[in-house]
C-alpha cells in the first residue's frame, strides 16, 4: 500500500517538474488568457511580466515573440514601449549587435524620457565601444 502512494506522489512530481520547466507551454497558455481580457486595464502589464520569465530563461525566441505581441496589442502602454525595449535587449543579448544598436536608437529617438532611456543609453555606449 504505501509503495502505491510513493509512486503516485513520485509520478505527481514529475509532471509538476515538468510542467514548471516548461516554460514556453505555461507562458503560452497564460499569455492566451491575457489576450482573451484584454480590455482590462492591468493586461498590458501581465503580459509584459510573462514575456519576462522566457527572457530570463533564455528561450529569447518565445520572449520575443510576446514582446512583438504587447508592443502591438498594447501600443499605448506604458509596458509596450518597455516591450520595445526589451525587445532590443534581446538581440543585444544575442550578440546581433548592429540590429541591438538600430533598435536602441530607434528606442531613445521614440521614449528618450522614458524609464527605460538610461538603459538604453548605456547599453548603446557599450555597444559602440572599439574592440
């Protein structure tokens, strides 16, 4: 009896560790129903929160994509122009640095007051330094 539930909770374990490290399917369903509310006031910034944890789990192929889709879906958030942003740091991130420096211009001619400028601007600093 008690092997039964040892193995119930090792076979429940494994599908929360591998729902957990799914990213991209738990991202997906959660940006769905986002998108599915997105009249509502606080969608732009729960979008922007899921497209972070892709990012920091470098699956910069889904992150982009929901970052293009906040920026459109959401032009004038607040949280689109930090899409945009974000969106040059991914390619920054990437080493692509001469499209990463385009989109950082792009991004300080657009929302230089914005919070995110003073990032953008040392990021591009850097980005134009000689090796």
């Amino acid at each position: 009896m008690k092997l039964k539930y040892i193995i119930l909770i090792a076979l429940f374990i494994s599908t929360v560790f591998y729902v957990l490290t799914s990213s991209t399917s738990i991202s997906n369903y959660i940006a769905a129903q986002v998108n599915k509310r997105g009249d509502r006031p606080w969608a732009p910034k729960a979008h922007y929160y899921i497209a972070m944890y892709p990012y920091h789990m470098n699956e910069t192929g889904q992150a982009m994509a929901l970052y293009e889709a906040l920026a459109k879906n959401y032009p004038d958030s607040e949280y689109a122009i930090g899409a945009e942003f974000m969106i040059a740091r991914i390619y920054d991130r990437q080493n692509n640095t001469g499209r990463a420096r385009e989109l950082y211009r792009e991004f300080l001619k657009k929302h230089g007051d914005s919070r995110w400028a003073d990032n953008a601007r040392q990021r591009l600093k850097f980005l134009e330094l000689p090796y």
